[in-house]
C-alpha cells in the first residue's frame, strides 16, 4: 500500500517562514513530505533592517537575499506569487496565478502598517514595511532635498520631517534620519538649520514600558541631534500639508511638513481576516502549539499571530526573535505529525533581550538582563542582526550579507 505524502505549505519567506522551511527541509526526505514554499517576491528581506533602507543610510539591495540562497530546491519547491485568500473548509490557498492545496499549511505573512482609520494616513503618510515602502520613502527625502535646492521661493516645511510613533520602529528611523540628514545637508548644499524634525507620540513617554533610564539617554541622543519630541500628542489626521494632531481636550493643531512617517504600530495580515480565521486585528491567538484554534492542520506564526505572555496576560509584542523561535517549534511539530505523532510541543518564547539602534554608531538596550547603551549596544545590534542571518543561511549567509562595521 503506498501512503500518500503529505504536502506542507508555507506562506511568506519572512523570518517564521524561512526557519520554518530550513529546519524541514533539514529534517524531512522527500518520500516524507512535499515541501511549498510561497512568497510574493523571489527575495527575503530583512524586516529589522528597513529603518536603514528608508533612511538612505544603507542600500535597499543590502537589506534582502534570494530565496533560492537558503533554500534546498531539491527539497522545497518555491512559488513565486501574491497569496489572496485562504480557504480552511476546503484546505487551500487562493493565489493571483492560481490555486494551491494543501495537508498542513503555515501562515507567515507578517504584518501590515496599523492606521487605526486615522484619516489620511494611507494617502499622505509612507510606511516602513517592505524594500518598496522603504525605495520611496527614501528617494522622496532625497527628492525634498534637491527641490529645495533648485526652488527660487525656499519652501522650508519642505524640509520638515515628522515620524509618528515613539516605538521601536519610529526610534530606530529617527536614529537613521538624524545621521543621513546632515549628508544630504552637505550634498544639496542646504542651510542643516534649516530642518525640522519631529517625533510626536501618543503615550506620555517614548518608546512606552521600556526602560526608563534607556529611554532617558536616546531622548537625549536624539535631542542632541536635532529631534523634537511632542509627547501625549496623538496624530489625529493627515493631509497633504502634514498632520493634525490633539491639542488638550478638544482642540487640534496642525504640523506642516513635507515628510510624515507612519510608524505606530502594526497588525497581522489582511489575508487572515479575509479568511474567516478567528483574529484580533488580522492577528491569530495560536494555540500553544501555534495552531489556529479549530484548525488542526494550520499553524499560525509571526507577526500573524498572538502568544500571550501569562506573567502579564498581555500578548508579546511581535517581533523577528519570536517569528524565528517559533518556526523552530512549527517545524519540529509538523515533523512530529508527519511522522504520525500526536504529542506536540508547546511554543515557550525564550526572550533574550531587547537592543533598539540609535543609528549605525549608538544604540541603547536589554540583553540577558544587562542594560547597554552607546557602542556595547551598538555592537550587540550588529550580532543580532548577524544572528538571524546564521539561524536562516549558516555562516555563509553571514559572510555575504553580514555587518562588519564593528566600531
Ligand atoms: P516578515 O519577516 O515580515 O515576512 C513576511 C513575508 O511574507 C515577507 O517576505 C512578505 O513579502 C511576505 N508576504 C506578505 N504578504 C504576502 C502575500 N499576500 N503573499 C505572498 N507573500 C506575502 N524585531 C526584532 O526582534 N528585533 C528588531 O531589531 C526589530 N527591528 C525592526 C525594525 C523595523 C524597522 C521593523 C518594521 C520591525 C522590526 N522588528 C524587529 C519586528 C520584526 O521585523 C517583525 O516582527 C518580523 O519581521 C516578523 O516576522 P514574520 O516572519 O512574521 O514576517
Ligand atoms: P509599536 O506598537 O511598538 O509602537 C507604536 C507607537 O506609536 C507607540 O508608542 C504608540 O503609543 C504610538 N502611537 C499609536 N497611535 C498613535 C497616534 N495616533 N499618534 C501618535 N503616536 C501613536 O510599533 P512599532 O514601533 O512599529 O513596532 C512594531 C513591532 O516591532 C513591535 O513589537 C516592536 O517591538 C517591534 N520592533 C522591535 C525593534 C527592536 O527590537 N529593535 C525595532 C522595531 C520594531
């Protein structure tokens, strides 16, 4: 009797996705499994690093690898496409070339800029999701530079940037920013007084719930070159002149400027609530196992997905750390399954810390309880990043794509 092979498909070549297929392609022959890999572009790119591409401070190229660099084509077949929709009942996957079955499915398709229908964001404001977000958000600041330069009547909120959101995400930019924009000062022969740049948070503090004494010394980093931070300022809109934001009860105010930079916050995928998956803002609230509750054969991981943190029943923030430990877990438990067990493991996030750049040469974080700031930060940013290079493609892949430019 020949027994049918089950097939595996994985949705998006992001940082889940990629542990996942390495680790089973590894792990599994194939007389066991067929093994899909479906992502829309023939590219990785690195998610942690899109502050620098947007900025200008590193080359989008730099940020991304083939598919094909870290996985065995032998073993996993690669489908170049745009997942649209997924059909639980009828166990598959709706793509813009077609349709694709499926046993046991995983979904990693990250997560989507969050614009809590805060009016004229998705027209006005750019985002910081993917290399193309990034291409355009960073040639429309080099673009403000040289209209400047040549414009007989200076329009000088052309040179006002404003980045909503004091998070990790907005942080991190503004680090980049502050470090380009005295380049770009020189390169357009631009007065550098001339620039404004502002960070306007929600919450009464930045980057909330961390470290305060951390947050202190990137405020004052920051501050120090050229950042202006309005806090307890929620954005309330934005236009083609720059944003609204709350001023006291209810009154409002306007910021002119010619760059507004969308970075407060993120949601799972579209494509989860269009399934009919039960979620919380396009997010899945996986099982232990990281199963999508009610549907044994699909695995949710990532930035599409919720994990509580019991100690202090709130989710975990989603971030690249856990998208990898969790494909190691997926993985293992899509072995176990294949091979006909039922006793799968539980998902533990093992949370090694937390580093937040402050551009390529500061930095301030947690590891292993330890707090850093300045160029120890710095330093452990850079073996981060090169750590996530190793889990996906080994040294090589370090060697090729890796940061060297230890100070
Ligand atoms: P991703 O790695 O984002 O990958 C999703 C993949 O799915 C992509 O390849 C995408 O092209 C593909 N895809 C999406 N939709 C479709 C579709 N419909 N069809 C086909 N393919 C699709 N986390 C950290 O731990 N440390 C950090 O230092 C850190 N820094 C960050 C800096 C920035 C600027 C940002 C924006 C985030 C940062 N994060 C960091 C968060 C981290 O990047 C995300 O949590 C992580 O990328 C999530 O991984 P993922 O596997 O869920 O998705
Ligand atoms: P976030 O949710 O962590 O931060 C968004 C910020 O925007 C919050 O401070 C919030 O108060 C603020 N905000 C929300 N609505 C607002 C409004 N209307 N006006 C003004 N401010 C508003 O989102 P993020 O920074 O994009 O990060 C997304 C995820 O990626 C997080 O889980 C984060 O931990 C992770 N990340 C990690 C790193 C790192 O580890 N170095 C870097 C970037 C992102």
């Amino acid at each position: 009797m020949t027994v049918r092979k089950p097939k595996i498909v994985v949705l998006g070549a992001g940082y889940g996705g990629l542990v996942t297929v390495t680790r089973l392609q590894k792990a599994l022959s194939v007389d066991e499994a067929n093994i899909v890999l479906i992502n829309k572009n023939d590219y990785h790119y690195e998610t942690t690093w899109l502050h620098e591409a947007s900025a200008g401070t590193m080359h989008h190229d730099r940020v991304r690898y083939d598919v094909d660099a870290v996985i065995n084509r032998s073993k996993v077949e690669f489908i170049r496409a745009e997942v649209q929709d997924i059909k639980p009942e009828e166990k598959k996957v709706i793509l813009n070339t077609g349709e694709v079955e499926y046993d046991y499915l995983v979904v990693g398709l990250g997560g989507e800029s969050e614009t809590f229908g805060i009016e004229g964001l998705k027209e006005y404001a750019f985002t910081i999701s993917n290399v193309n977000t990034s291409r355009q958000l960073r040639d429309h600041i080099e673009f403000q530079f040289a209209t400047y330069a040549n414009e007989e009547e200076k329009n000088d909120e052309r040179l006002t940037f404003v980045v909503g959101g004091a998070g990790f995400t907005g942080i991190e930019f503004l680090g980049e920013l502050t470090n380009r924009i005295p380049e770009l000062c020189k390169e357009y022969d631009v007065d550098y007084s001339k620039v404004r740049i502002y960070c306007v948070e929600a919450a009464p503090m930045v980057l909330p719930g961390f470290d305060p004494e951390l947050v202190k010394y990137a405020v004052a980093q920051l501050e120090k070159k050229g950042v202006e931070f309005k806090i307890g300022t929620p954005i309330k809109g934005a236009t083609a002149d720059g944003i609204i934001v709350a001023k006291g009860e209810d009154e409002t105010e306007e910021i002119k400027a010619g760059t507004v930079v969308w970075a407060a916050g993120v949601r799972g995928s579209s494509v989860i609530e269009k399934s009919g998956i039960e979620n919380m803002r396009a997010r899945v609230k996986v099982d232990p196992d990281l199963r999508a509750p009610g549907h044994e054969d699909i695995f949710v991981l990532g930035d599409c997905s919720l994990v509580i943190n019991e100690e202090i029943n709130r989710p975990y923030p989603p971030t690249a750390q856990i998208a990898m430990q969790q494909g190691e877990t997926v993985a293992r438990n899509l072995v176990k399954l294949v091979k006909g067990q039922s006793d799968l493991e539980t998902f533990v996030p093992n949370i090694k810390g937390t580093v937040c750049s402050l551009g390529d040469d500061d930095a301030i974080g947690v590891v292993f309880d330890k707090k850093l700031t300045g160029t120890k930060a710095s330093f452990m940013k850079k073996m981060i990043d090169n750590r996530a290079l190793f889990m996906i493609g080994g040294p090589s892949l370090v060697l090729k794509k890796g940061k060297f430019n230890i100070l």
